[in-house]
C-alpha cells in the first residue's frame, strides 16, 4: 500500500488572523493570499509531499481552491469542520495549522499533530 502524503490542515481564520495586517477589510482577500502564499511555497521546512486543505468560514467563504491548495468551506463553525476532516481522515498522519487552543486541544484527540500560524506564514 502506498503511503499516503501527510495531510496538512490550516484554519485560515486563525492564520490569517494571527498578523494585524488589514486582514478584517478584506476577510476573502487575505484568505485567498494566503491560499496563493500556501500554493507557491508548500509547507516550509517540510520534505516530501503534503496535501495542503484551507478550512475557510464566514466572510471568507467563495474562495476557490487553486492547484496544490484544495479550499473547504465550513457550513458553520471553521473548527466543527477541522476536527470533522482529521476524523474523516482515518489513520492517515495529519498536522493542524491553528494557535487556537480549544480547537488544538479536539484535534490532539483525534490523534493530529498541532503546529502554529508560524508554520505556514513565517515570522511576521
């Protein structure tokens, strides 16, 4: 059986949210420059191939996913859906991108791993 790509889950509201730079004028905007940012450079520091999902919610929904980033909106709470998609995604090895502590916590349980906005945006 070939193993499967690591599966990268990021909750853009939180990454997004993690930098004061505007982000709440344009909620869509900066979640698709984040997609693009996510698109052009993968998961730094990361070798081999990972499957990157963007969970977007609210203001943010009607963003598109684009080729190396498939885009989820979440009908209701961003996180509900988070922890729905590291359920959904069974034994496969899944690392959440978020600093939100609750939802760090749900997901430890399912059995994700858990890393910060940092991981993808880079130092601010």
């Amino acid at each position: 059986m070939t193993e499967q790509p690591l599966l990268v889950i990021i909750d853009a509201a939180n990454v997004v949210g993690s930098v004061p730079d505007g982000w709440w004028r344009d909620r869509r905007g900066a979640a698709e420059r984040l997609r693009d940012r996510l698109a052009r450079d993968g998961l730094p520091g990361h070798e081999g191939p990972v499957e990157l999902v963007l969970v977007v919610e609210g203001a943010a929904k009607g963003v598109e996913s684009v080729p190396g980033v498939r885009v989820v909106e979440a009908p209701g709470s961003g996180d509900d859906r988070i922890v729905e998609a590291v359920t959904e995604a069974g034994e496969r090895p899944v690392l959440v991108i978020t600093a939100d502590r609750e939802l760090r916590r749900r997901v430890s349980e399912s059995g994700a791993e858990v890393a910060g906005p940092r991981t993808v945006r880079g130092p601010s």
